[in-house]
C-alpha cells in the first residue's frame, strides 16, 4: 500500500498575501468589526509612527468614506514641537475631529502634581480615562505592538477595561480564529490594538511601501542633546539638563516619540527610509527597551501603568 502527499501550497502563488498584505488586512478587519459593533470608537493620535499608520489603516477601511470615528490625543505639554505640528497638518488635511486632554490643565487645577523627575507620561493616565468616561467611548484604538515590552506581550487585540479603565490580565478573552468579543457592562470599554502583530520593522517595511509622511524627527538630523540615565535626551522646560549634564550636538534620530524628558534618540546617520530599516534590521534592542525611560522604572512599569488606566 502507498500512501500519497499532497505537495505543499506553493507560496508563489499570485493569490497568495504577502507578510505585509497579511498584517494590514488583519488591521483593517479590525477596524470594521470595531466600527460594526460599537457606538463610539476612538482612536489615540499623537503624531508619532504608530498612530501614523493606523489612521492610515482606517482611511483604507473606510474609503471613498470618512472615518467613522474621532481621535483622542493626551497632551503631556512636553511633546515634542515637530510632531505636534505633523498631528495638527494631519488632522486638517483629513478633516478630521481630534479632541485633546492636557496634562497642563489637571496640573494647573490641582488634580495633579509635577513628579520630582519632571517627566509628565506616567501623568497622562487620568486626563485619558476622565476623557474616556466623559466623552463615553466605548472601544479606544491604541498603538500597541505585542514586540515593543512584555506587558503589551500579553495583552489581547481586544482588552476589556473595567468602569475604572483598569486591566485585569486574568479578565482576558480568548481570540481564536480572529473572532473578537467586544461585550462589556455599562461604565466599561474595550482598548483595540490593531498593531498588535506588527514589529517595528514591519510598521516601517509598510511605511516605506505606502509611501506614509512622517516628522522628520524620525530621520536622522543635528540636535542638541544630554547625556542621562545611558539615553540623549532633548533639553526643555522640564527640567533638563542639570549643571553635571552637558549639552553637545550630536546627529542622532527617533526610534519612538513622547513626552520630551523621557524619550531618548539614538545615535544614526540615517536619513532615508532604506536606511532606517537596514538600522532596525540589525538592531538588537526594542524600540522601548533603547530609548524610553518610562519603562526602566522597574521591571513591572508598563505593567502597573497598564493596570491603573495607562495603554
């Protein structure tokens, strides 16, 4: 008796997606099933590449039509000036609804109090659940990649948030065969990631092949920086640098953007796209892991902000 095997699918097939195809047709049915099943989505837009190209993913999803949804930005008041401008162009140029919660505004009020540190995005969780809760969202888009730490590791596309936007690791739900369950009780909502099986190097790959703007903070350039805590970080408002850190121009670029004093860059010649992938492609740290001090607070940082509201 022979037995028989079937040969193996052929990947040059012409029907057949490629590993980018794949991943953006994953997001955009994501974006559909949010829209079908909930009454206000939002989507977090801050300026930087993530958000970047998830505004670009929903564009596709809904074209000819409009987004059917706003967008959310939590303004620390340290961002970084070239990428709140790339935000503003982006949002006119789509005719888009871009609703902003200041930190400055809690601060000034008395809600919330400067760290000792200076920096201001472990700050930004109640101005994002108060904006939450008051602008009723039900489903919030964030940019999460499950490479960038270990907590957004194991967080699901779809993470069930309680009436006090806090995440429960054990409240997870299974997703298998990309069925997504979005239901909640009253007060709840649900953060999306449509990222989440993207790499860095895979949001860039699509950038490049999309032809996607981005600030030009993304790219390599002179600018004047200091040494602290092992990273270069931007002198500004926030306290930085001190009278031990000197300030020297060096040509150096960013892997991520947020607030201002902890987010370091890196040393890079690198001013084209070719040329920022053929860097991540060597590189053997995360994005976060390199250049945001936010998450060397301890081993659980994310985790905790995560928790208290923090996506």
């Amino acid at each position: 008796m022979t037995t028989s095997i079937a040969p193996a699918e052929s990947t040059d097939s012409p029907y057949a997606l490629s590993h980018l195809d794949a991943l953006e047709s994953e997001s955009v049915h994501i974006f559909r099933e949010v829209a079908g099943e909930f009454e206000r989505p939002v989507l977090l837009f801050s300026g930087g590449k993530d958000s970047i190209v998830m505004l670009h993913l929903a564009l596709k999803a809904f074209a000819p039509a409009p987004v059917p949804f706003t967008l959310l930005h939590v303004d620390t008041g340290h961002n970084f000036p070239e990428v709140l401008d790339f935000r503003d162009r982006t949002v006119a140029e789509h005719s888009l609804r871009l609703h902003v919660a200041k930190v400055q505004d809690y601060i000034d009020d008395g809600r919330l109090r400067e760290r000792p540190d200076g920096t201001r995005n472990p700050l930004q969780t109640l101005p994002l659940t108060d904006a939450i809760r008051e602008l009723r969202f039900d489903a919030v888009f964030g940019g999460g990649r499950r490479d960038e730490e270990k907590a957004r590791a194991k967080e699901r596309v779809f993470s069930l948030r309680d009436e006090f936007s806090q995440w429960d690791p054990r409240r997870q739900r299974p997703e298998l065969w990309q069925l997504y369950n979005g239901r909640h009780a009253p007060g709840e909502h649900v953060r999306v990631f449509p990222l989440s099986n993207w790499t860095e190097l895979d949001v860039w790959q699509y950038i490049a092949r999309e032809g996607i703007a981005l600030p030009e903070i993304y790219f390599a350039h002179e600018r004047e920086v200091f040494r602290r805590g092992g990273m270069w970080l931007t002198a500004g408002e926030w306290g930085g640098p001190k009278a031990d850190e000197p300030v020297e121009t060096r040509t150096v670029r960013y892997r991520t953007v947020g607030d201002m004093s902890c987010t370091g860059a890196v040393d890079s010649d690198a001013t084209t796209l070719d040329a920022v992938i053929t860097e991540i492609a060597a590189s053997r740290l995360t994005e976060r892991g390199a250049t945001r001090a936010d998450d060397k607070l301890s081993e659980a940082a994310m985790e905790d902000r995560k928790r208290e509201g923090y996506f």
